[in-house]
C-alpha cells in the first residue's frame, strides 16, 4: 500500500535527521538533567500502548525525580495528587515532582527528542495518535464507556510523535475529546495529513500552549 510505504519512508528519514540533530545536543542536555537532580538521563516510566495494543519502552528525557511514577502510586504524601491525576485525564497542570530543569524541558517539548528511536525503530510514527499509558486507557474506558469505539480505532495506528492533540490544545483537552481526534485521525490518514500536522506543529511548540 503507497501510504504505509510513504509514511514509512518519511518516518525513516524523518528519524535519521532528528537524531543527527539529538546527537549534537545529548551531551548538554544529558549534563544538565544530571546535574539538575539526582536520576537517570532518561525518564523510567511504565510502556506505552503502541499499534494493535502491542505495548513498547518510550524514550524520553526526565524531566521530574527519580521514580516520580512509581512514587505517585504508592508514596502516601502523592495519594491526593494520584487522585488529582487520575480525575484530570492523566495530566497534572502543577506536578511538584517536575524538576527545576524539567519544567524547561517540558515547555519546549526538549523531552520528547528521544523518540525519534522509537520512531526509526517502527514503534512509533512522526505523526499519529498519543501513545497512552495501558492503565489510562483501561480506567478512562471504566469512566467513560463511549469512548470505547475510539480507542478500539485509534489502537490501528501507531502512536506519533506529534498528532491531532498536540495541534489542537495539548494537554488542555479532555479524554473523551483526546480519544477523538485520534480516531479520527487513524480513520482519515493521509500522507497530505501528516503534512499538515507536522506545519501545524511548529507554531504550537512556540506558542507552548497547552505544555505541562
């Protein structure tokens, strides 16, 4: 088929160029996580849902503490923001376990470079739908039964680096409307699409709207 071949050539060169450019910025970037709080360089979160639900390692920069997800499930002093969290789409609008540094980072989507190894690899695409935490999907599903037929479309894609979410409010947008969008964008997908998205990108990582 043209469009999975296109869209894996583009993803290809696509990769090879984002990490000729990570490579050149590694060593900084990884001094300055270091010696910005005591960690890892990468971020030691749970696996992602990929296509078909087939689950993967997402690499990405830390920007919070040491074992910040695991401490938010079972450290007593974040039982209030896990809740908070769960409530708000998986997403916390003011984190306190977000380091000095990470807040940078966060902003200006520096963290998610590393994912162009996800990318060349073929976990993951330039463009296509958010890459969910396996149990955000299974409990938001709970919580909101209609969306179960969006996530059962968007699951045929694999998830992008950037998508229809990050061009459309980021973080600032619900579940139920999250899930949408990706749907739709696994139903309609187009090499024209992508395109668009990857323009439209731009201007939403200078505006940072939406960035936690």
């Amino acid at each position: 088929m043209f469009y999975d071949f296109a869209k894996r050539t583009i993803d290809i060169v696509g990769s090879l160029v984002g990490m000729s450019i990570l490579c050149l910025i590694f060593p900084v970037i990884a001094i300055a996580i270091k010696r910005s709080s005591p960690g890892p360089v990468f971020a030691d979160v749970p696996k992602r849902s990929g296509k078909d639900g087939k689950s993967f390692k997402m690499y990405k920069f830390r920007s919070m503490i040491k074992d910040a997800h695991l401490l938010l499930q079972s450290d007593p002093k974040f039982k209030k923001l896990y809740e908070e969290y769960k409530k708000n789409s998986y997403k916390l609008s003011h984190d306190p376990r977000v380091t000095p540094l990470g807040h940078f980072i966060r902003k200006t989507s520096i963290d998610e470079l590393p994912q162009f190894i996800n990318v060349l690899k073929g976990e993951m695409s330039l463009v296509g739908p958010r890459a969910y935490y396996p149990d955000e999907l299974i409990n938001q599903q709970k919580a909101f039964p209609e969306t179960k037929k969006y996530v059962k479309t968007l699951l045929t894609a694999k998830p992008g680096l950037t998508g229809p979410w990050q061009v459309s409010g980021r973080s600032d947008i619900s579940f139920e409307k999250r899930v949408k969008l990706d749907a739709d964008y696994a139903k309609k997908r187009s090499i024209l699409y992508d395109l668009k998205i990857i323009i439209l990108t731009v201007p939403a990582l200078l505006s940072q709207k939406g960035a936690v």
